[in-house]
C-alpha cells in the first residue's frame, strides 16, 4: 500500500505533463501589480475579456495605443521562474486620451485556442496628452504566464470599445516564447520539469563498422536513457539505426557513461552518425528534453 501511495505524485505530474498549468494570470502572486503612476490612479484586475463597452456604446472613444511590444521574461514566484510575457505600449498623444477610462489586455495561445484577459480601470482621467516629464504615456504588464515554445496572440484594447463595424481601437502581435534552450527559459520550472538543465554533452567514436561508442553525462538520478543511432553515408541519405537501452542504477554525481551500440549489417561508407539521447527523469516521464550529436565520418589521412 506504501509503495501504491508513493507512486502517486510520480502519477499525477505525468498526469499533468510538463507546463501543465500553461495560461494563466499571476495577479494574485505577491507582490502586487501596481499600473498607477503619477496623476493616474489604476486599479488592474482579472477580466472576462468582454468589457461593458461591448453592449453599451460610448459617444466618443479613444484611439488604438501608438505602440506595442511584447518579450519574453521571467516572474519569481514563491523562489520558482515562471516564464511571462512582459507587454509594452504607449498612448497617442492625440485629444481622444481624455476618453480613456482604461485597457483590456487579452492573450490567446494559438495551439489551443485559449484565451484569458486582464484589465486596468482608470480611477480619474489622464490629465494631459503626455505624461508630467513630457514623455509619451506608456504602460507594462508582466503576469501573465506562459509555455516556452509556444505562440500567442496579443491584443492590447483601449476601453472603451468602438462600436463602429469594421473598426477597431486596439493594437494586436503575435510573439512565441523561446523553448526550453534558451539560457533564461531553461531555468523556468516548466523547462526544468522537462530535465532542461542536464547537459549530456554526447561524443561518439567509430570502433568499426558496425559499432560505435557513445560517452555522455548521466543525470544526477537513476534513470534510464533511450539511445537512437542512425548512420548516414551523406548529409541526405540513412543507410540504419538502432535503439540501445542503457539504465542508469545510482543517483548522485556520476562519472561519464560509456555505452557500445551495434548497428547491424552497417556499411563501411554509413560511417556518419546521428546519435539522439532520451532521458526518462522521474519528474517528466515520457516528455523529458531529447539532446542530439552528430558524429562525422573519420578524416582520412592524405
């Protein structure tokens, strides 16, 4: 029974998978957003993406934002990196800013089609076409969570909506977050629940014809790894491949890992080989990092 309950959080996060929680809005994270600057008082809160603008139309509404931009970045959350989108733009500094009440900010992951919003409520009206240091008004927002590798749709509307058919007062752009070998996004805990910070380092040499040698780094766990090797004769044509099973007993610092493959029946001229290595961490089961090499045939000698 002890074994059968100590194998469900194993379960469960396979259940879930790596970036399991995906979209979502970080606005009850301490600490707490604050979209307030000087003369303006701002309240932001989460949205149902449908602002009352929709039903009631305004009389006189406010241009689209001059300027958006969207990058990837990184929230701290209770000592984990979340990956997050940071959401940039600025007002036009034309007469329509004394309509402004406020802006829905709404992202849309385009594999999914989901989509979830968050607005700011502007407790008085912008005083003046720019801001009191004579700079253009510019707002950012940095909660909403994401999945490395994946593409999202950003609008940013100004409230309240235009009722006019056919036009629109926001700005829209679409961005994909880097994956998970980014140097910043590798250490998120979505990239690290998929093994992203073990570096195998993969080297192989040729012993003959049909067996090659493949040295890596283990992970610090015992686990077991899916080694693939295909030979090649050329950078287009496969001539065979392999699958070898290596299990990896002990846990902690371990010394580098040498592992014979045999590729049955190779030809002397598949001397060029791709070698793929799958780890199977207990933390990301099936869906753990894959890392590549590619061994060139030996030089020969003039």
């Amino acid at each position: 029974m002890g074994r059968v309950a100590a194998a469900f959080p194993r379960l469960l996060l396979l259940l879930l998978g790596p970036g399991a929680l995906g979209l979502r809005l970080l606005l009850s994270a301490p600490p707490p957003f604050n979209c307030s600057q000087l003369d303006l008082n701002c309240l932001v809160r989460n949205s149902t993406c449908m602002d009352q603008s929709w039903l009631q139309v305004s009389t006189w509404t406010p241009s689209a934002p001059s300027v958006l931009d969207v990058h990837p970045d990184v929230f701290h959350d209770e000592g984990k990196l979340l990956p997050v989108l940071r959401i940039e733009w600025k007002v036009a500094t034309d007469a329509s800013i004394q309509y402004l009440r406020g802006v829905e900010l709404a992202v849309l992951q385009v594999n999914n089609n989901r989509q979830i919003c968050a607005q700011f409520d502007f407790q008085n009206n912008l005083p003046l076409q720019v801001r009191p240091d004579g700079g253009r008004w510019n707002f950012t927002f940095n909660r909403f969570e994401v999945e490395p590798g994946q593409m999202y749709q950003v609008t940013v509307h100004h409230l309240p909506k235009l009722g006019t058919s056919g036009d629109h007062n926001c700005k829209s752009t679409s961005y994909t977050v880097p994956d998970c070998k980014d140097p910043v996004m590798k250490r998120t805990m979505p990239c690290m629940q998929t093994g992203s910070l073990w570096e195998p380092s993969i080297d192989g040499e040729s012993l003959d014809d049909s067996s090659l040698l493949v040295s890596f780094n283990p992970g610090m766990e015992s686990a077991q790894y899916r080694i693939h090797v295909t030979s090649f004769p050329d950078e287009e044509k496969q001539c065979k491949e392999t699958t070898h099973i290596y299990e990896s007993l002990q846990s902690g610092q371990q010394h580098r890992v040498n592992v014979t493959v045999k590729i049955e029946r190779n030809l002397k001229a598949c001397c060029r080989y791709k070698i793929q290595i799958q780890p199977f961490f207990t933390i990301c089961g099936n869906d753990c990092l894959r890392h590549s090499a590619v061994i060139p045939c030996p030089s020969v000698a003039p």
